[in-house]
C-alpha cells in the first residue's frame, strides 16, 4: 500500500487499501517478475554479450539493480527503469517554469530540474509578432517582456555548454497569466502527443508539464501569427490599437465562475497528487465532473472520504477498460 498522508478512518483505510490492490492487479505495466530492489540480481546470459545500462552494476559477475523499479531490455541493453525519479529534459519537452534571472540576452528559469534553464531573448516570439534582428532597445526592454516571477510556458530545445536552452518561437509558448501553478512529482507526468489542452465547457486551460509543473488558468484564444504580421506590416495603426485593447484586457478580472473551475481543476490535480495518480485529462476532468455531480464545495474536494472515492471511481474506470479490450 502507498504511504498517502490522509486522515483516513478505518473504514477508510480498508477501502482505500482494497483499491489500491485492485489497481495494482489491473496494472499491465508493472510485473512482478521484472520489479526489482537494490542489490537484486538481474538474471541475463553473459554469452549474447549484454549492455548494462542505468541502475545496474556488475558485482561478483552478477548484474545487480542499483535502485528501485523495473527491468527493462531493449535488444543487448539491460536497465532498471525507476519507478520514482526526478525530472530528465528531453527535446521537444513542454515545460512551465519561473523566471529567476533577467540576465544579459536571456532569462533563467526554474523548470524543477538541477539546474536553471536559460531562455535566449533570440529565441522566443517579440510582442509585436515579427520575425526580425534582436536589438539594443529589445535587450534593455527584456523586462517589458518577462520579469522575475512570473510564470513562463517553453519548449526544450537541447543542451549546450552553458546550461539547458528553451525556446518559444510559437505564440502557445510564453507568460501565463490569470492562473495556478501547481507542482506535482514529474513522474506522475508522462510525455504524451498532446500537453495543452482546452476545457471547453468550463473555459479554462490545462497546460501539463513534463517537469512536473502544471498550469490551470483562463482559456487564451490562440493568434496566427501569419495573419498578426500581415496586419501589423500594412497597417501600423491597428497595431497601436491592439496593443491598447491588451492593456485594457489586462486591467480586466476573470468572472467568478471562472475563477471556480480554475480552482476545482486545481484541486482534481492536488488530489492525483496525493493518490500518487498520473496526470492525464481523462482523469481530470473525471474527477471534476465527479464533484460537480456530488455537489461538492471546492475545498471539500481535498477531504478523505472524496480521495477514497476517486481512487474507488479510477478503478471502476480501469477495469471496465480491460473488459472492453
């Protein structure tokens, strides 16, 4: 059973146990053969030449797990596959991070990773939209742009010597505003096709990101950028004028009941969280819907008795996927 930090009574207790049982049965990811301990011994065969990979070791000509999780075998290769880790950049993550640094050409972002990310000013969309040389005047206005705090969404575009880089050539990338940041164990993130998605009924945007960072905020109509530079080229009053109209839009409030589903969506998150749950919109909205059927205040969301029955609810969903299969 995990170690969720609840205070469940006992009637609880053994219902959340039971479930938690039921998913692991329901699970086809994690075989008992293939999980493994610290100091476990792989068995392999030495004659086909094979590869240690991560978390394993050679110890008296055995092939010995050095952490905790599952074996995995890729051709020659042998690795231990763990089940709780920290966040490893990959290209072509999506990421959320805060700015930490205005620095010289750049910004330096926490991303939740060892290090801070560095976010180049040539690699990242200019407010007005076009493709242009950076300048003197763009460096010294960096803080017009992005400043320390606030809440960045990138791309990682790959290492080089001086750190990770980020890029945000695209108008889905950039500050986000009018929302919650939420962080989560980035292994409860998997990397899947799709990390921004748009809760249409409830008017709001999840952005999951693969580091663990997790926005929930007010849906932001998305911009072509092909149309803004046609626009901005021919006519330079109308871009006078949109830069008023997102002033206004900024002085504006979020309407209430949009300010609740952000804070509903929030709470299906912290629930996931505590539940040790992947992150998937599926789950999410899920759990949304299953308070908003209850009739649930929002701060009632993170009580024992509904994290019992999320749990209960996720292995209804579970089971009756396998039966369909």
């Amino acid at each position: 059973m995990r170690r969720i930090q609840l205070p469940l009574s006992q009637t609880q207790k053994v219902r959340l146990q039971k479930t938690l049982e039921q998913l692991e049965s329901l699970s086809s990811k994690v075989n008992s053969d293939a999980s493994v301990i610290i100091a476990d011994s792989i068995p392999v065969n030495h004659e086909d030449g094979v590869l240690k990979g991560h978390g394993t070791a050679d110890l008296n000509g055995e092939v010995v797990a050095t952490v905790c999780g599952v074996v995995e075998r890729v051709n020659k290769l042998v690795y231990v596959r763990s089940l709780r880790s920290r966040y490893k950049p990959e290209v072509g993550d999506i990421v959320i991070g805060r700015v930490v640094e205005v620095a010289q050409k750049r910004w330096r972002l926490d991303i939740n990773f060892n290090q801070d990310a560095v976010l180049m000013l040539s690699s990242m969309n200019m407010p007005d939209g076009v493709q242009r040389r950076r300048t003197a005047l763009d460096e010294l206005n960096m803080r017009c742009i992005f400043e320390e705090n606030d809440v960045v969404c990138a791309e990682v575009r790959g290492f080089q010597h001086d750190g990770l880089h980020l890029q945000a050539r695209s108008r889905k990338y950039g500050k986000l505003n009018r929302g919650q940041l939420l962080s989560v164990p980035p292994y409860l993130v998997k990397r899947q096709k799709q990390h921004f998605h748009h809760l249409e009924e409830f008017g709001i945007d999840l952005i999951i990101g693969c580091n663990g960072f997790i926005w929930v905020g007010e849906h932001i109509e998305a911009k072509d950028d092909m149309v803004e530079d046609q626009v901005s080229q021919s006519d330079p009053q109308v871009l006078l004028h949109n830069s008023v109209s997102l002033e206004e839009q900024e002085r504006n409030y979020t309407i209430l009941e949009t300010r609740k589903y952000i804070c509903r969506a929030a709470n299906a998150v912290r629930v996931l969280s505590i539940l040790s749950f992947n992150m998937t919109l599926e789950i999410i909205k899920g759990i949304i819907d299953l308070s908003l059927s209850m009739n649930l205040d929002i701060h009632e969301m993170l009580g024992s008795e509904f994290c019992v029955l999320v749990a209960e609810k996720e292995a209804e969903r579970r089971s009756s996927n396998k039966k369909k299969r």
